[in-house]
C-alpha cells in the first residue's frame, strides 16, 4: 500500500520511523489544538514559589530569580524529549525547572500513538507501551500423519500483550531545564517495530508521546507557573490499555515526537 499524502491543510509534522531518524523536515514543531473532551477541573498550585518578577513594559524578557536562574514569561515549554537509556526519558524545558515537591507520577503517561490511516475523518489511537513491549513467542507443530508418512511440522508464532508502562521516578537531570522520567520497564523493539509497522501501512505520524495532566501539584518554572497539560485525556484512561481519539493527535501540544532507537 503506498503511502497517503499529507493533508495539504495541515502543518507537516516529522514523522519518526525506526533508528530515531526523523522525515518531514527539522523546522519548529506543529501545535496541537485545546484539549475539551475529558477536561477536569486544575487545582490550585502548591508548589514552587514565585520569584515576584513581572515582565517589563518593553515586551517578554528573560528574567533572573535570586537564585541566578533565568526564567522565562508564562509557563514552561517542553521543547525536547529523548528515549537516552531505554529506560529513562529526558525531558528538556525552554527555561529552568525550579526544585520539585511532591509530584503525583500518575500525571505522566506515555503512548505509542499513530494517526489511523483508514479513518475518514483525521483519528488518533493511542495504545501503552507495555502492549508492545514484549518478545514474539513461537512455537512449532507437528500433526500426526497417515500412513506412517513424516509428519509435516509447522512453526506458529504470536505476541502476547504485555503489562502496562508506568513512570516511576522524576528527578532533575544534568541541567536546569532538563527532567529525567525513570520508568518501569525497559522500552524494547517490540514498541519500535510496531510504530514502524504503523508507517509503512500509511500512517501520517507515529511515534512515542509523553501526556501530561497539570491537575494539583506537578513541574514548575521558578516564577510558579506550571507546565500546562499535554493531551492529558490518555492519562486520565487509567485503565485502557487502547484509546482512540477523534482529530490528528488533539491537544498534543507542543507535538513533539520520541525518538525511537530500535
């Protein structure tokens, strides 16, 4: 099946294929749209505490808190994110991230999503990692024969679905505006090998995505503004291991693909 052109409506997005490569171009990454299905109700923040700059009269400048930390207007950016050890993620920021309290890790989600080919209308599915993340089991079969003929053996193999990915640990990594998520299992090829399947049967864009849910307590910059939510409704689906979503990957801004290493 050849694959489908992209929608000339649309932005061009990169699209990430097996190896970590990236086609489409390296300009500035597409925006999602405002996420309104499943939206919940943000907390009050709680953690972080604001530096009491304001941006001046002359526009948004860089501004230094009494830590020499340089923040930045607004909330936080995610402007990166990289697969470094195939268990660890690195997650890099637009300004530095200020100390972290209490975060709930059930705010953080990953998907190996892709954009549905066959749909009529622009869809997204999203599915856990764990679902992939796991080695081809096969077996071989041999029947009984007649006549005392040699059996004909046959070899028949499958994937078994595994156990759900979670994040288990935040940190800060070797930067100020760099994050480190540790999670519980290691990403193997299985996840790799499935989004490149993806590809090569038409999808316009499919790779790992990082889902963010700012409700309550979570990442900061140094001014008190916290890092806005990241097509957050896959994090609120606790329980689904697949998640199919109407429109070309709604909310997820900034898109910004995870490279896939295998």
């Amino acid at each position: 099946m050849g694959r489908r052109l992209p929608d000339p409506r649309r932005p061009r997005l990169p699209l990430v294929v097996a190896g970590g490569s990236l086609l489409g171009g390296c300009g500035a990454r597409a925006a999602g749209t405002t996420e309104t299905e499943g939206a919940t109700d943000h907390g009050e923040l709680t953690q972080g505490e604001s530096s009491g700059h304001t941006a001046s009269s002359g526009g948004p400048q860089p501004m230094s808190d009494s830590g020499g930390q340089v923040s930045v207007p607004g909330a936080p950016q995610l402007i990166d994110a990289n697969l470094i050890n195939g268990a660890t993620i690195e997650l890099v920021f637009n300004e530095a991230i200020a100390p972290l309290g209490p975060v709930d890790l059930a705010k953080f989600r990953l998907s190996a999503a892709f954009a549905s080919p066959y749909a009529y209308q622009p869809a997204t599915l999203y599915a856990d990692l764990g679902i992939w993340n796991v080695v081809e089991e096969c077996y071989e079969q041999c029947p009984s024969s007649e006549g005392g003929e040699e059996p004909q053996c046959y070899q028949t193999c499958y994937t078994p679905p595994g156990s759900p990915l979670h994040v288990q640990s935040l940190a800060h990594g070797s930067a100020p505006d760099h994050l480190i998520l540790g999670l519980d299992q290691v990403v193997g090829p299985g996840v790799c090998g499935a989004l490149q399947q993806r590809l090569d049967q038409g999808s316009e864009a499919a790779a790992i995505f990082l889902h963010y849910s700012n409700n309550g307590p979570g990442i900061v910059d140094f001014d008190g503004d916290q890092l806005e939510a990241i097509a957050e409704l896959w994090t609120l689906q606790k329980n689904q291991q697949y998640f199919y979503q109407q429109g070309f990957f709604p909310a997820m801004s900034p898109f910004i693909p995870i490279h896939c290493p295998f």
